[in-house]
C-alpha cells in the first residue's frame, strides 16, 4: 500500500505539473451554471414589504444626486428635483418603467466568442478582488499598488480560465492620473482577452477608453453599441447619495450601451441600519435609483443590480465580512433581485490582515453565501484582504483552488452504465481493492480535480520537502505563471497603432479625471 501510495502521489504531481505525456482533464471553468438551490433569509411576504419601503424611501425621502446632468434627466422623466437641496424624489411609476426596460439577460462580448459572457440569473461568473490600493505578497512584502502590479495581476487573471473578467486588482500609483487610464486599457487589451474594466471617472476618460478599446477591436460605433464590451463598477454613497463621477459613469456608459455593475456598499451600523433588512433595504433603494437613471438616458442599456452588504465591528467601527450577517445580507439580496429579475452581483472579501486561517475562512463564508443566494456575478471572490485595501498575491492562488471546486460542483455527474460501473464489481473480488482494476486505470489519470496549490502528501513526505506552507506554494506558482509570460494571440499591427494613438493622446495632455 505505501508503495502504492507513492506512485499515486508522483502520478497526481506529473498531472499537476503538466509533465510527462499524462492526458489532461477536460474542464470548462468559462461558462458556469449556479448548480446550487437558493436560500432565502425572509419570507416573500417580508420581501416585498423591503421592496416597497424601498419605493416608499425613493418617494417620500428621495436620494440626492450631485450631478446636475443626472438631476436633468430624472426631472424629464417626471421625478420631483430640488435644485437647492440637490435632491431627486422617484414615484413607484418612474421605477417600475425603468425596470421594465432593463434587459434581463447580457451577452458580454470579450476578445473571443468563447471568452463571451452570458449575464442573467442562474449563471455564475467570478472576479478576483479589485480596486484596491495595496498589493502585498511574501517576497515583496506589502506596498502601494504600482503599474507593475498591475501588470503582474492582469497576467494571474488572465491564465485562470475560472476568473472570469478583467477587474482592476490594484490602483497603479506610480502612474499619473491624467494618463492612467491609458496603461490601464493597453495593459488589459495586449494581456488578456477577457471582458475589459474602465474606471468611471469622468467623461473625458471614458470616452477615450471606449475609443481605444473599439479601436483595438476593430469595431464600428454600431458593433460597439449592439453589446457591451466592457464594463464598470458603479458605487453608490450610502445613504442615499448619488455622487458626480458615478452618476456621470452610468449615464456615459448607458449611451454608449456599455455594462454598468451598480454596487451600493452599505455597511450595517455605520452607512446603513443596523439590521440586515434595513441595511438591505437601503441598499435596494440605491441600486434601484441608479438603474432607473440608466433606463432613463437609454431605456435597454445593459445594468446590473448589486449589493455588497455586510456589518462593521462595533468595538472599532472597522469593516467585517464573511460573517454571518454578511451571509444573511447577501441571500437578502438575492430575493430582491429575483423579485426585479435582473442579473445581479455580489461580493466575498476578507477583513484579515495576511493571508491565513481568518482569511480563508472569512473569504470562504462570503463566497457560500453569494453561492446560495444565486448571485450571478462574485467580485472580491479571490485575494482581497484588509475589508479592501490590499489584494495579496498568494492569497489569490489560494481562493482560486476553492473556485476551482466550485466550478467543478457546476458539471453534471455522470450515472451512466460507464460510471456505475458493474465491470469493475465483477473484476474486483472481496476484500479486494480497486486501485488495479480496469476501470480504475482507463480514469486514475482524469476522474478526480487536481489541485493547484493544495499538498496531499503525508507528513513525513511534507517535512521532506520543506514543510512548506500554502502560501509558500502559491509564492511559487504566481512566480512560474510570470515568468512564463504566457499572452493570448494578438495582432501586432492593432498593438502598434495602439500604442501609437496613446502616444499622441499623452503628448496632447491626457485626460485628468473629474470629480
């Protein structure tokens, strides 16, 4: 048995590091089905008395919008606007039209049809954690997040087919803000071929970016319009706050047919009731202000509802998540979509400081509850760390094993004659063991997930080869994904004139966000 045990060890190590002439697994991480029933933390009636205090809020208390264009927009649908106090009062009416109009499925377009995303309820997509302003990892320790960093995330990403997106993992620091939109677009278009970030931060920008992108890919102001091909993130200020750079983001990206991904953060007890169904409630009344004002400049304009939901310690005030509070939140939050019928987004994350128990299983606790409320779209799913501000690089190989097996959970297991296999009862006799069987060596190679970062060797094994921890073996496969600069095909002569065109886009200024 040890001695079997060994040579399954070295095989699975061959399998896993692509040596040897062992055949592959045939997976499929790029279009994900939620496999998993939904929770619901409230009762249908209790959802829809949330849903119409939510409308009730958007009529009598109203939201304040701070961009005049925005303000425009709502008072000609027939929103009541105070100009002197800035705010915009929706009736029920102006609402329901707004969501009547919002398309209940998306087809996101990336580089390659099969890098193309379908966005509706039932299907799952993953992002890692994003925007946030440090970087960390165990040889460079923690930092401000750099272009470098940048880069070296936006190639992670792009070699895990399970991670869906582009997001932005880091702010790149060290790049000037009138220019960073440039290197933000030329790093994800030459690197990666999945569906592109922009920042939201200002006109200016974003038309450049959506100039650049469509010139990359070739595309007329009409394809470009007829899906999105890229998207942004839309953050209410909670409570009740529309700010100028996010109401501007939704109204630049509604005309051009772009996806908005609208994410109040409502934190109980602090920007948000303390209870999870007040803290969601104003949540709902947010996205729903922010979508109808989507509706309103372009009624079909590709939106998503959101949340990110959680609690603050009360002892500091300081952001948690992956507690039960934020589990309970995001199934809340499913029910409302579901009731609206929009895709929707959700989020995992950690409030841990490195890359440990706490972390994983914060993260962890984040992603099962965004799993069974059926969110369509999980952000921070893998790498966050500190409620936001730094993405770790071994953290994120880390979660990435976790979303691997989840998306394994989203293929049909098989029950076929094949599989019960009745053959191999016969071979094997009793008190036997299957280990040789027939059946067992046309599969050994194939049947089982292997991990990526996960060690199963035994103790003694282990200690031989260092004692290395997880993230020592993360350290390790980030550092090999870099130094193999694996690229997706690109054609030279689009990269050439895009740099071109950035080049004189830089020489005449840039573009400086606005505010």
């Amino acid at each position: 048995m040890e001695q079997e045990s060994r040579g399954r060890t070295s095989r699975r190590r061959r399998a896993r590091d692509g040596g040897g002439e062992a055949p592959r697994r045939e997976v499929n991480y790029r279009q994900l089905r939620n496999p998993f029933p939904q929770m619901a933390v409230f009762s249908d009636d209790q959802v829809a008395a949330m849903h119409d205090a939510a409308l009730q809020m958007l009529e009598e208390l109203g939201i304040k919008v701070l961009l005049p264009e925005a303000r425009q927009i709502f008072a000609r649908a027939g929103a009541r606007v105070d100009e002197t106090t800035e705010m915009v009062y929706l009736g029920r009416d102006i609402v329901a039209e707004a969501l009547s109009t919002a398309p209940k499925s998306i087809t996101a377009r990336a580089a390659t049809r099969e890098r193309d995303l379908l966005l509706e309820l039932g299907s799952l997509t993953f992002q890692c954690g994003a925007g946030a302003p440090h970087a960390t990892d165990l040889e460079r320790g923690r930092r401000p997040g750099s272009g470098r960093d940048f880069r070296e995330f936006t190639r992670i990403v792009q070699h895990y087919d399970v991670l869906h997106m582009m997001p932005p993992v880091v702010e790149p620091q060290d790049i000037a803000t009138n220019v960073r939109h440039y290197f933000t677009m030329e790093v994800q278009l030459s690197l990666s071929d999945k569906l592109p970030f922009v920042f939201s931060r200002g006109t200016p920008q974003v038309t450049e970016s959506f100039e650049i992108l469509a010139d990359f890919r070739g595309l007329t102001d009409d394809a470009f319009q007829s899906d999105p091909h890229c998207y942004t993130i839309i953050n209410t200020n909670s409570p009740r706050v529309l700010d100028t750079p996010m109401a501007q983001g939704l109204i630049d990206f509604a005309k051009h047919r772009q996806l908005s991904i609208v994410t109040p953060f409502t934190l109980m007890g602090a920007m948000a009731p303390i209870t999870v169904a007040g803290a969601v409630t104003l949540s709902h009344a947010e996205a729903l202000a922010a979508i109808a004002l989507t509706q309103m400049t372009n009624p079909g304009a590709p939106v998503m509802y959101g949340t990110f939901t959680s609690n603050v310690d009360m002892k500091s005030g300081a952001p948690a998540f992956g507690t039960p509070e934020h589990f309970k939140a995001s199934l809340a939050a499913g029910q409302m979509a579901r009731l609206i019928g929009l895709p929707w987004r959700c989020a995992g994350g950690s409030a841990a400081n490195v890359n440990d128990a706490q972390a994983a299983n914060e993260n962890q606790f984040g992603l099962w509850g965004c799993l069974m409320a059926g969110a369509t779209t999980i952000i921070h799913a893998a790498g966050w760390l500190e409620g936001g501000l730094t993405v770790s690089y071994e953290k994120l190989i880390t979660d990435l094993e976790v979303l691997q097996m989840v998306a394994e959970m989203c293929a049909a297991t098989q029950a076929g004659p094949d599989e019960i296999a009745l053959d191999a009862h016969r071979e094997v006799m009793p008190s036997g063991h299957f280990f040789g069987c027939a059946h067992t060596m046309a599969r050994y190679q194939t049947e089982f997930y292997q991990p990526i970062v996960a060690d199963w060797s035994n103790y003694g094994t282990w200690e031989e080869n260092g004692s290395r921890t997880a993230s020592d073996r993360a350290t390790d496969i980030w550092k090999k994904i870099l130094r193999d600069d694996v690229r997706p095909a690109v054609d030279e002569a689009k990269l050439e004139a895009m740099h071109r065109d950035i080049e004189k886009r830089t020489a005449a200024g840039g573009a400086p966000p606005e505010s």
